[in-house]
C-alpha cells in the first residue's frame, strides 16, 4: 500500500513538474525574456516610441514564456513542422488569429488608412523639390540589396530584407509576404523594432553629420496650398501610380483615402476614427503579432541575427543619405534648409 501510494505521489509530482513551464524552457526562451524586458524598459522608461515598442515588446515576452506558446499560438499535430498555416483549427490561440492580419496583410493597409487621416501633403505639395531629400533617404535600402546578396542572400529575399531601411513597418510587412515569405517574422520584426528605436538610432548620426549652426537654421514659411490642390493630390496620386505600378496601391490606395478624408472637410467623423479609433487599435494587434513570431528559437539565429544587422545598417545610411542630400540642397539652391529635415 505505502509503495502504491508513493508511485501515485511520484506520478502525480512528475505530471506537475512536465505541466510547467520551468520543465519547458530553453536557454533561447530566456533570452529573449531578457530582450523583451530591455525593450519594455525602452518604451516605459526611455518611452522610445512605446505604442509600437511596448506591444511588441510585450508579444515577444508572452510566446517566451516556456509552455505558453501551445495555449497562446495553438498546437501542432505530432511530427508536423511548426509553421502558421500547421496548426489544427480546433486548437488555434489568440496570437494565431491576430497574426492573421499580418499573413494575410490586412492590418497595413489600415495602418496607412489612419497615417493618411494624419499626414499633411500641403508642404510636399508647396515645395516638390523636398522630395529629393526623401529619395537621399532610401540610399539605406538600395545598400542594404546589395550587402544582403554579397551576404548569401538570393535577390528576393535580399530586397525584402532591403526594405527594412524605408523606415515603414507595413510596407516591409508587404514586400515580405510578397517577395520572402519565409522571411516574414524577422523582417517584420526588425522593421518595427528599429522604426520603434528611432530616436536612439538617429540622433547620434544628426549630431555628428550636422553642426549646431545648421540645426539652428529657421527655414522660410511655405506658400499656402489651396483646398482644391489638397484634394486633387491624393485622387492624382493614387490614378498615376495605378496606372503605373497596381501592385502598390493596397497600400498607397489606403494611404491616399485617408488622407481625402482629412482634406475633403466632409467626413470629419471617417477622418478621426481612422486616425484615432483605428490606428489605435489595429496597431496594438500588429505590435503583439509581430513580437509574438521573435521565439527564441528562431530568433537567435545567424541569418536572423545577420538581418537584424542589415537592417540597422540601412537605417543609419537612410539617415546619413537623407542628411546629406539636404545639406548639398542647402548649398546650391541658396536656400535656407535645415539638414534635420532629411
């Protein structure tokens, strides 16, 4: 009887034991507990960008957590690999259906539905000549294609991973699903972290490109752009590249509505929840979903790792492009033009 009782006892403690997540974790789960940590220190304390980085963050630490991902993301038949489309429908996690939105991208083109509600075309529209200091800004992209394919990278997945350095979360989610899919996690990842990671990133680069008396300069006030022009830009906008390039307009077809909300003066109530309501919400769904694909194991990785570094790297030369080309600007045109501006 007393031995009976001790096998049920030992049983009934081994279960326990293997229920938890202590018995489940890797060495790669906890460090990336770690990381999760950093970045939510980054985001509350810092606050560097924290309705991007605390959500991911935050993601990044719930599929971490040893055991968690079964109940979280949804379990996988017996020998199948583990990928989005191999878990069972009856078992599905919440961070499956929010990831969801960015396998199938849906939650980008919001986003640019709300960034458009937001954006002010009217100095673009007043000086066109600033759009050459935004193309100086996308040198990052064009160097990180070609260190990506001397990196081992094939050409496809090399201008996904190049897109990085737009500085432009759901455009890089786009062009990934498009181009890399395997990719997707990382590149998305990184895209949002180090966009997240702004102002740590690029302020070093400004103070050491630019002197105090170019911060300093007061640029001169812009012609006032007419309702009509506001409204005629996005409907020319969005017929132009239509007509040019289609398979841009999910994303510059949203980007250019929300922004004929704002300028049309006619739909005020559109206007503010896509830029408010909307964008709100659709960003804390795709800031868990992306931090919830940065599992351990696939995380820390040589080619994850190796992306990361592109990544940055492209984000620093799109800074130090962008910089550059305003300050030639600044002396040949015999125009004020603050270099901060690139």
């Amino acid at each position: 009887m007393q031995n009976n009782l001790l096998i049920d006892f030992g049983e009934i403690f081994s279960n326990l034991w293997n229920s938890m997540g202590l018995a489940q974790g890797t060495w790669q789960n906890y460090v990336m507990l770690l990381i999760s940590f950093v970045l939510m220190f980054l985001a509350i304390v810092k606050k560097y960008e924290p309705m991007l980085l605390l959500p991911i963050a935050f993601g990044m630490f719930l599929i971490n957590l040893p055991g968690a991902e079964s109940v979280l993301w949804g379990t996988y038949p017996e020998g199948v690999e583990h990928t989005y489309e191999n878990t069972t429908a009856e078992s599905r996690g919440l961070l499956w259906y929010l990831y969801y939105g960015v396998d199938k991208v849906i939650y980008p083109p919001l986003i640019f539905l709300g960034i458009g509600a937001m954006t002010d075309f009217g100095p673009l529209i007043a000086n066109p000549k600033s759009m050459l200091i935004g193309a100086g800004a996308q040198i990052g992209i064009f160097l990180a294609l070609f260190g990506s394919v001397l990196l081992g990278f094939d050409l496809t997945e090399a201008a996904a991973i190049a897109i990085i350095g737009g500085a432009d979360g759901p455009t890089a989610i786009m062009v990934a699903k498009i181009l890399a899919e395997n990719l997707l996690p990382i590149i998305a990842i990184a895209a949002y972290s180090y966009m997240a990671l702004i102002p740590a990133i690029q302020k070093p680069v400004m103070r050491l490109l630019t002197t105090k008396k170019e911060r300093a300069i007061r640029m001169k006030p812009l012609r006032q752009v007419s309702k009509v022009e506001k409204v005629i830009f996005p409907i020319a906008v969005t017929l132009v590249v239509g007509l040019l390039l289609p398979d841009a307009i999910p994303l510059l077809g949203m980007l250019m509505l929300g922004n004929l909300f704002r300028v049309s003066g006619v739909v005020e109530r559109l206007s503010s929840q896509a830029q408010n309501g909307l964008i709100n919400t659709i960003t804390i769904f795709l800031g868990i979903a992306v931090g919830c694909k940065a599992k351990g194991e696939i995380f820390l990785d040589y080619h994850t790792l190796l992306i990361l570094v592109i990544g940055i790297a492209a984000f620093y030369c799109g800074t130090i492009g962008g910089l550059l080309v305003a300050k030639v600007m600044c002396k040949l045109s015999g125009v004020k033009i603050n270099p901060l501006i690139g």
